[in-house]
C-alpha cells in the first residue's frame, strides 16, 4: 500500500510540473524551434537531397537532431543545412538540459516540503 502511495504523490508532482509555466514555456520554445529549422532545412535542401522529399522528412530530421538522437537516415548535404544542424544540436542539448534541470528541481523541492 505503502508503494501505491508513493506513486500517486510521485504522479501529483509530474503534474504540477508538465502543466507549470516553465515546463509549458519551454515545450512551446522547442517544438518552435524544431519546426522553423525543418522548415529552413527543407527549403534549403529539397531540391538537392534525395531523401528530403517532403516536409515531414524534414521534421523527423529536426526532432531527431534536437533529441540527440541523430538517427542518420537524413542528413544534410548543403554546407548552410550542415551549419543549421550544428545549431540544432546545440539548442536541443540546451533545451533537454533544461528539462533534466525542470524535473530535478521538482523533485528537490518536494523533498524539502516533506521535511
């Protein structure tokens, strides 16, 4: 029971973090983000890449690159699509380091209210 307990408290406090003002603010910066560089990407490389046929490779291209993830099937092929790649990949540490930052301050912050 004890365990069942704990659950839903940890529930109640990834609650109050998804729907607070940071979380939300940060959430609609990245997926901003992610959707202006596919968009610039696809507009650079469309013509010139074979495997950005469509804007929704673009898009899987950004949020794979801005999760870190970088699954190598699409990758740019221009020298400004490489240098927008560079970028992403820097804004897409920064924003999962903010969330790692979102989440443990959650969770520190609970721990000194049970105190």
């Amino acid at each position: 029971m004890k365990i069942f307990y704990k659950i839903i408290h940890f529930c109640k406090i990834l609650w109050r973090l998804i729907t607070g003002v940071p979380f939300l603010t940060l959430s609609v910066f990245g997926n901003s983000v992610v959707f202006l560089f596919a968009s610039l990407l696809y507009v650079l490389e469309k013509d010139v890449n074979p495997k950005m046929s469509s804007f929704i490779d673009a898009l899987w291209w950004s949020f794979s690159t801005t999760s870190t993830v970088g699954y190598g099937d699409i990758v740019p092929m221009t020298i400004p699509g490489k240098i927008i790649g560079i970028f992403l990949m820097l804004i897409g540490v920064a924003i999962f380091a903010i969330y790692t930052a979102l989440f443990a301050r959650a969770i520190i912050d609970d721990q000194h209210y049970m105190e």
